[in-house]
C-alpha cells in the first residue's frame, strides 16, 4: 500500500477517452474506526477544452483534519503509536460518473522534498519514520524512541531485552524505544548513545519530523529564559477636580507575557543539521512536553572541517500567554 507525505502535494488524475467531466469521491478514517460508506469529500470538474481533457486534484490536504499528533509517551518497549498520527484515505474515480476504479493509502504527517519531483510515495511494508542514518543523544532519564511503520505481519527485533518478535494484527505506527546503543528490526538500524551532563540540566525537544513520527532532540548545554509583555494603555478622566495623585492618568489593559528561551545542544555529529532542518520546518514542537513555536527562522549548515565543534542554538516561545485568558 502506498504511503503519501501529507504536508506536500500527491495529485490524483482522470484522463479517459471522450470524457467531458471527472469526479472523485474521498474517503477518510482513523484505525479502529468504521471506514465511512459515504465519501466525506466529493470532487468534480469539468475539462478545460476537447484538446485539454486531463483533470487533476490535490488530495494530500484533505486528510490533514483527522492526524493530530498531540504528545509523545516514552515506553520500554515498542508499543502502538496513537492513531491519531496517521490515517487511511480511500480515493475513488470516475470519469463522465462511471466509476474507474479506487485506491487506498496510508496518510502519513510529513513531507517530501522538491528534489523527489511530482506524486512521492513510499511503497515499502516497513517505513521507519526517522532518518535512521543519525545517532541520537540521549539523556539517562528519558529513553527516546523511533517511529516505524509497519504493515500487518510479523517482524524480528534485536537489542530490547527479553523482545524479540514484534507482531503486527493491523497495519500501524509503533514506537521503537532506543533502550541500547543499537537496535535492529530486520529491515532497518537506529543508533543512539547516552550523554553525561553534570553541568546543566538537559531540555528534551520533541517534534513531528519531516517523515511525520515523533523525533527526539535533547538541548544538553546552558539555555537562557526571558519574557515579552505586550498592553495597550489609555488617559483617564480624574474622577474629580480634587483628584488622587496616587491613582494615576493612564491606564494599563490587555497585559499578556510571553516566555521565550534558548537552548543549546552541546556538540553534535555533522549529520544532526537534519534534525535541526525537521525542526524549523516542523509543525508540532513541545519543550520537557509544553508546547512551544520554533523563533529561529534560520540555521547554518555547520561542519567538522569549518567549525570544528558544532553547537546549534535555537530560540523557542511557549506557546501560550503567561495569564491565562482562555476563552
């Protein structure tokens, strides 16, 4: 089954003989739900001209409304993922309403690079959510994990203790915990080794990365904190002639703070610049599981023979005011 990158363009055509009109009908749903008998979109068009009969659609969008990945929880051994983070979408064609025929894919919150050209999938039964090229940082109190796709079947699994198999009833998303330096699940490895800081206390960076799973990133060295208060304010009249010094001419209104903080991840391999590119592009960002947004808007490219030790600092705002004026 094909898997399609959301957050970038996967265009389905109808293109038949004769046709003066196309339409198709998507269907959409999460795992452990009823696939929908009535489609939740129907689109159609008309052909431009007798000389111009291709019709084409962007469906990648349409499913964006049933992935919501909230947070992460670590586990010690590989788990279900929520099925929030991905979701099934069935498309059917016709052309002049007779119906072609219909496909279903696996909607998966990432993207595709330009590079890759037009209508990038990824057909293969185990899709590892990660760039699993990178050995990642970890601290000893939290145990990160890879996300992995697995289509229904059974799959060997080296370095957890006392796991072996992994069974797999129904297509999913599992997390793959880096409990060892080294883990091998007979189609892919993931590396990781844990970092001593006696220093400073170590933040973990969660994020959706580029192929759409939880990427961990640990910030090990000195982050610095500040705040932004924004109000309006405006002139009062003295509620007499004989008027209180103390009170005042202007008044303060609509106050809200914001926090800001930077983060340092202490030296890095050459190839973290790939995470640090997940993360600025990413959508879904939490610091130690509060949700912030990414300030950083640009990053260099940094390498062993131009920068010696690479560090990478980037800048957060939490993503909510200091007063709560939920509403």
């Amino acid at each position: 089954m094909k898997k399609i990158f959301i957050r970038s363009p996967y265009f389905i055509e109808v293109n038949e003989v004769d046709q003066t009109s196309a339409k198709i009908e998507i269907f959409l749903w999460n795992k452990g739900t009823t696939e929908p008998t009535i489609p939740n979109y129907t689109l159609t068009k008309n052909i431009a001209s007798p000389l111009q009969t291709l019709i084409a659609w962007n469906v990648a969008n349409y499913a964006k409304e049933f992935i919501k990945p909230i947070s992460p929880t670590v586990v010690s051994v590989p788990t279900e993922e929520a099925v929030k983070t991905w979701c099934y979408m069935k498309v059917r064609r016709y052309s002049n309403d007779v119906e072609l025929d219909e496909e279903t894919f696996i909607c998966l919150n990432g993207y595709t690079q330009y590079s890759g050209g037009y209508n990038q999938y990824n057909d293969n039964v185990v899709v590892p959510l990660v760039n699993n090229a990178i050995t990642f940082q970890k601290t000893n109190s939290v145990v990160p994990y890879v996300n992995v796709f697995y289509e229904a079947g059974q799959y060997d699994i080296t370095g957890i203790t006392g796991f072996t198999t992994l069974n797999v009833p129904f297509d999913s998303v599992y997390k793959i915990p880096l409990i060892s330096e080294f883990i091998y699940d007979e189609y892919y490895e993931y590396y990781s080794k844990e970092i001593c800081e006696p220093k400073y206390t170590p933040i973990t960076c969660t994020f959706i990365n580029r192929f759409g799973g939880w990427q961990y990133l640990t910030f090990f060295k000195a982050n610095s904190s500040s705040i932004d208060v924004t109000s309006k304010d405006f002139s009062m009249l003295p509620a007499s002639i004989d008027y209180n010094v103390l009170q005042g001419q202007k008044r303060v209104f609509n106050g809200q703070g914001k926090q800001k903080i930077k983060c340092n991840t202490g030296w890095v391999d050459e190839n973290y610049f790939e995470l640090i590119q997940d993360l600025l592009l990413s959508e879904t960002v939490l610091l130690d599981n509060k949700p912030v947004i990414v300030k950083s808007q640009s990053s260099d490219y940094k390498t062993n023979i131009k920068d010696k030790n690479i560090n990478y600092e980037i800048e957060f705002e939490y993503n909510y005011g200091l007063i709560n004026d939920v509403i």
